[in-house]
C-alpha cells in the first residue's frame, strides 16, 4: 500500500515542485492546482497551505483556511476548512490521499487549538473524492451549498 507520510506546512523550497505537479484534466476541474494554492496563501494569510510527503517528495497539497468569515458552510466559528486536497497523478492510488486525511485531525489539534471541526465541500459528481471522505471518517450530514461550478456536499470531522 503507502509508505509512512509526513504532512507539513508549505516552505519555500517546495516552490520547485509546482512546475512539476501534474493532475489529469479530469481532477483538475475540482480542486486548485498548488500554484493557485500559494498564490492565495500570498495575499490570504488565513489560507495555509500545507503539502504531502513520502520518503522526502512532494506527492500532494491542500490548504487549510482558518479566518471563520471565510467559512461560508457551516456556523461554527470553531470549524476549519480543508481544500484544494490533491495528490500528483505519478503518486496517486497509493494510498497517500487517505493516509493524509487520517493524520490531518490530529495535525489540526496540535496547530489550531482553538478548532473544534474540519469542514470541507465536494462536488457531488466526485465520486471517487466522496468515497474517500466517507472513509477517511469525514460524514454528510446532508447539507448542501450550491456553489459557482454545481452542487457541493458539506462533510464535517467533529474533533
């Protein structure tokens, strides 16, 4: 399956990785590519961008949005909200994706105190993204947001 992954917050000698990032054209249509990722982080600081690593490479990205006012989902001022969560497609179906959700609620304790919840939205067409969420313990409460490109489900993590 996967080897032992680290999850860290983004540095500046992961900017050498972007231009090699791949996601096929299918993927790409829901998430943000990690160039669009710092880029945000640049002029948002409450967008953190974090990355994903096996035996010292970059296999994948997602960012963490921590400012409440931002988090248009849900009322929990103490929520905060996964996105953009992407693996390389030269790393994908090893097992990174899954294995990052499962370390994230405690990277979320240890660097967020305050959070109580991690909120993220999918697109109802992902099934495959869905699934993932639902086993990496994430739960649909049935609540739905209707965003720019279609329908988003709303799944929750209670920390």
């Amino acid at each position: 399956m996967t080897t032992s992954i680290i999850v860290r917050r983004f540095d500046d000698a992961d900017l050498q990785t972007i231009n090699q990032y791949t996601l096929l054209d299918e993927q790409a249509i829901y998430t943000s590519v990690p160039s669009l990722i710092v880029e945000t982080f640049q002029s948002d600081k409450c967008n953190q961008p974090f990355v994903i690593c096996s035996e010292g490479q970059v296999v994948g990205w997602f960012a963490l949005y921590t400012d409440r006012s931002g988090n248009i989902y849900t009322d929990n001022e103490k929520a905060i909200l996964l996105k953009s969560l992407s693996i390389d497609v030269r790393h994908q179906k090893k097992g990174y994706a899954l294995e990052a959700l499962r370390i994230l609620p405690a990277l979320v304790k240890e660097q967020y105190k305050d959070k109580d919840e991690i909120i993220l939205t999918v697109h109802d067409t992902n099934m495959s993204a869905i699934h993932l969420y639902k086993k990496a313990g994430f739960t649909y409460e049935n609540e739905d947001y209707d965003g720019e490109y279609g329908i988003e489900m709303i799944f929750h993590h209670r920390l």
